[in-house]
C-alpha cells in the first residue's frame, strides 16, 4: 500500500503556460525594471552578432575565394577574420552584461519571494499546519522558488533569444535567397507538429515527477523526525520498503521523462538533417544550373549554416519547454501557498493594555475547529486575577482547546473571551499573546544559543533577565556546568539536552517574557526525571504566586494545592471548586480521582 499524503496540491494538472500566473510574478520583478529592459535590450541585440558569422562566411566564399566575375582575392580575406573576430567579441561582451543583469534580477526575486512567503507562513491559523506535510513547505521555499528562478534567468531569456534567432535566419535567409530558404524551412510545420505533442506528453510526465518529489520529500521529512519511534518498534525495514516503492514510482516518472527525449530529440535531429539534404540538393542543382545569381556555393554554404541555426532553437525547445513546465507547476503551488487565508484581520481600532490585572471571563463561550461539530459548548466561568485555576476532564472534553482560543491561535464562534473585561477579538494578537504566556508539553527549542532561546531574540530581554529566569526555574544548575555556559550551542530541535534540561530552558523563557496570565499543561512535567519534576513542581510554584494562572491538568495529584478547579466533560462546564469541595460532592472530578489515583493514593 502506497503511503498517502494529503493536501498533495501537485495532483492538479496546471497548464503549460498559464499568462494569469506571470502576471502575478511581475509585482515581483517590477522594482528590477530598468534593469530587465536593459538585458532585455541587450538580448535583442546578441542574435545580430551571432547571425554575422555566417553572411561573413558568404563573403569570403563569394567575393574573395571563388568568386563568379573576378579572380580570388586572398587579401580581402584578412578583414573578413577581423570582422568575424569582432563579432565574437560583440557578442561575448553582450552575452557577459546580459548574463549578469538577469542573474542579479533572477536573485533579488528570489530574496523578495522567499521572505514574502515565509512571512505569510508565519501569520497562516494552526489548523493549515495540521493538513500541510513540513516536507512539502520546504519543498515549496526551495526547489519552486528555485523553480521560478530558472525561469527567469534561463527560460524567458532562452524563449526570447531562441524567438530572435528564428526571425533573424528567417529574415536573412529570405533576403539571401528566398528560393532556398523555403526548401530549408519546409519541414517547420513537421516539426511543429512534433513539438506540439512532445509539449503534451512532458506536460503530465514532468506533473508526475514533481507529485512523486513532493510524496519523497514528504515522507523523508516524517520518516527522520520520527526515526526513535521507527527504531523502538524495529519498523526499519517496513519503512524502507515503503520508501523504496515511493522512490520507485520517482524513478519511473524521470524514466518516461528520459524516453521522451530519446524520442524527441532524433527526431528534430532527423528532421533537421532532411531539411540540410534539401537544400544541398536544390542548392546544388541551381548553382550547376546557373538558375540565378543568388544562387553561389556561398549563399549556399551560409544558408546550410544559417539552417543548422535555425533548428538550434527548436533542439532546445525540450530544455525550454521543461523549466517553462516547472516554473508555472513551481506558481501555482506558491501562489497556492500565497492564496492561504490568513488569520481573521486584527480590530482596525484595537484596545491597548500597557498592563493587565489578569482577570479571565467566559461568556457563553461556544467554540469547534469546524463550527459544526463544536468542542466547548456555552462555557462561562471567571478567574479571578492572581487566582490559580486547573481545568480537568476526559480525553476530549475540551482542555486543550481553552489554550488555544484563550491565546487567540482560534476565534470562538460564539460568546465572549475577556482580559480585564475587554474582548480579547478587539485586541491586537501579538498583545493576547504578550499578556498570556504558555508553557506547553513539547519544548521547543531552535538552532542557537541558550540564551538566544530563551529570549528568542527579543532584545528587551537582557542578559541578566535571562539569567535571572534561569535562576528562578532552577535551570542554572545545569546550564553553569555547560562548556559554553548561557552561550553553549543548541543542536536542531535541543537533540543535545534531555527532556528535562528542554523543559527546564522553555520554562525559563515563559517567565523571561514574564505574562501576567500563566497557562500550564502539566503534561509539560511528564516526560521529566522525579528530581527535575520536583525543581519544575518548585519553580511552577514560585512562578503562579501574584499571577493568574491556568493549568490543564491531566494528572490530579498535581493540582490538589491549586485555589479552584474547573471541571469539563464533553465541552461543558459541569463543576467548579476546589479538590476537596469537589471530592466530597462525589461527582464527576470524583469518579475521574477514582480512576486515576485511589489505588496509588492508598499505596502511598
């Protein structure tokens, strides 16, 4: 069975050159304009040079080699080479500027494109990251930006320089001799026709390599971020032949892309061969003939060369077709990306707290990531400023979803959330989030230093407020005994801490940023040794004195001290009190302490 990844924007067959697609690119390129039109320019005017070599070849031949009226003139060949040597250089020289004014517009785009995105990717809701492989993100701010760089650096340049060419020969060849150039550009039609459907045939075969790179890239990303999981249960070997049947159909995308080309490519070849033997043979029979004056072994020579030109453009047709074909793949997934709703606008008048008491209301709150199916149903409770409150419940009655609209990561459907008796929907997010701190079951750390992840760059945040945070979760202890000390680098995800020293660090930056409202998953103690629980339970401790805090508990023993207890079974509000009012009412918190800890209380 194929492993399957949702929200796989590749399976849409896009089209091959899709005008609504540039046109959203050219925002992007217009503040490099004058430098486009420049290279641009420059672009135009290589064909002429390139085009010289062979008039100059009729030159040579005709006037100074054997020529028809006169007898050779070996001397006028020497200004024929310095002329030809001049083209060369012309054409270097406009070749070089041109090269490097795309090349520089090609990656200042670049730039624009990846930080526009990345910020976009920072302001999308949590729920386009539940549905959004991470493997296929970083595919979209790598290979498709790469993507578009191509097309801008190799594909509009080579589509409008191969365009150039053609109508330079067309022209010249015509003005040369028209007799000829007919016979030599008889077989454009067939080779049209062959194009076009080469062109159709790399238009789902290049769709189907890059929907199978998305499904690798994917995959790897879920494999090696799970590597303990897959090692403790020994599925190595499973995931390997999944991975092998993944890189497989890969392989069999880029193999039929291979026998396109096998197929394409003589074929032009053929054809421009044909098209070669024609033009000798009519070439030829009207020299002998004497049909014309236009008809010279040099007008002959050149249109032969001028015909090779003319098929160079079609040859690379297949190389211009493939990064054409993956530039618009490459726009529509960014644009895609791009198109994501971001979260609901912030109040256009937002309400401003310097400072907050801590007092939380809820209103009737009704709440569901799909508001058909709600998960909090008319909840309404008050917690008091200073006040520390736990919620409880089963699996799936709701806690973690009071975090996430409590922070605003989500807006309730209904009712109302209040901070010191302001909605917090008129509120500004980032001031939500700078009055209520969290400090979450998964500690996650960042490339860096300690100190760099415990303030996350927040230059209000000294050094000695780092330290002090430290010092006040305990963290010091083992911070102090590093090589580096506050300044000791932190791997990819803190793979050089253990749990427990990840715990201790992601605690110190929840009171460096000091909230006036705390929530805390007890969970976020789990994972931990019982002597770092014991230093996190302490500092937890110290922390919620003088502060609002809110712990979503999992397990009771942790919450027994706290000053009341919410109670949530299948997203209502059922009891509130403290531990032993709610035991001794032998509802439902007493049948989940049952449960849970009767036995080890007795234990104990």
């Amino acid at each position: 069975m194929r492993p399957h990844f949702d929200n796989d924007q590749d399976e849409v067959l896009g089209k091959a050159y899709d005008g609504r697609l540039v046109r959203r690119l050219v925002p992007f390129i217009t503040p490099y304009k004058r430098r486009l039109l420049l290279a641009t320019v420059l672009l135009l005017l290589s064909p002429a040079f390139d085009l010289a070599g062979p008039w100059l070849t009729k030159l040579a031949i005709d006037q100074d080699i054997y020529p028809v009226h006169h007898k050779p003139n070996p001397g006028g060949l020497g200004l024929i080479l310095v002329l030809y040597l001049l083209t060369l250089a012309g054409g270097f020289v406009l070749r070089y500027f041109q090269n490097w004014h795309i090349q520089h517009i090609g990656q200042h785009v670049m730039f624009d494109l990846r930080n526009r995105i990345f910020s976009h990717l920072q302001r999308l809701p949590l729920q386009f990251f539940d549905t959004h492989p991470v493997g296929s993100l970083i595919t979209r701010m790598t290979n498709d930006i790469d993507a578009l760089n191509d097309l801008l650096t190799e594909g509009l340049v080579s589509m409008i320089g191969d365009f150039a060419t053609l109508a330079g020969v067309i022209i010249i060849m015509l003005l040369m001799n028209w007799q000829l150039a007919l016979v030599a550009l008889a077989v454009l039609p067939v080779v049209g026709y062959v194009s076009r459907v080469f062109q159709r045939a790399m238009r789902v075969i290049y769709r189907s390599i890059r929907v199978r790179l998305s499904r690798v890239n994917a995959f790897l990303n879920e494999n090696i971020t799970g590597m303990v999981t897959v090692q403790l249960f020994n599925r190595e070997s499973t995931m390997f032949e999944q991975f092998d049947r993944l890189n497989s159909d890969y392989l069999g995308a880029n193999l039929r892309s291979v026998f396109a080309y096998s197929v394409f490519m003589p074929i032009v070849s053929f054809l421009g061969a044909v098209s070669t033997a024609l033009l000798i043979w009519v070439g030829g029979h009207g020299i002998i003939s004497h049909w014309g004056p236009a008809f010279t072994l040099g007008a002959l020579i050149a249109a032969s060369q001028y015909t090779d030109r003319a098929f160079q453009p079609i040859r690379d047709l297949a190389d211009t077709f493939n990064t054409l074909q993956a530039a618009m793949a490459s726009s529509e997934r960014l644009f895609g990306l791009l198109d994501q709703v971001q979260e609901p606008p912030d109040s256009a008048n937002p309400v401003v707290l310097d400072k907050v008491a801590g007092k939380i209301e809820f209103r009737n709150v009704k709440f569901g990531y799909k508001p058909e199916h709600p998960v909090l149903r008319d909840v309404s409770f008050t917690i008091q400023p200073g006040e520390s409150v736990a919620i409880v419940g089963a699996t799936g009655a709701g806690k973690t979803s009071l975090i996430s609209i409590l922070s605003r990561f989500y807006d309730i459907q209904e009712g109302q959330i209040l901070l010191d008796g302001v909605d917090i929907r008129e509120m500004r997010r980032a001031d939500v989030r700078k009055h209520i701190g969290a400090v979450l079951q998964d500690a996650v750390l960042f490339s860096g230093t300690i100190t760099g992840n415990i303030r996350l760059h927040n230059t209000d945040i000294s050094d000695a407020d780092v330290r002090r945070a430290a010092v006040f979760v305990n963290a010091d202890k083992f911070i102090e005994q590093l090589p580096d000390g506050y300044d000791h680098v932190v791997r990819e995800r803190g793979a050089n801490f253990s749990a427990g020293q990840r715990q201790l660090i992601s605690f110190a930056r929840a009171i460096a940023f000091d909230p006036e409202v705390l929530l805390v998953l007890d969970e976020a103690t789990s994972s931990v040794d019982t002597e770092t629980e014991a230093l996190i339970q302490e500092a937890l401790e110290r922390l919620m004195q003088n502060r609002t805090s809110i712990i979503i508990a999992h397990r009771l023993f942790t919450i027994r001290h706290v000053d009341r207890i919410l109670v949530l079974h299948k997203g209502r509000l059922v009891e509130e009190g403290t531990h032993e009012e709610l035991l001794n009412r032998r509802g439902y918190y007493h049948r989940l302490y049952q449960l849970q800890y009767q036995e080890q209380e007795a234990a104990v």
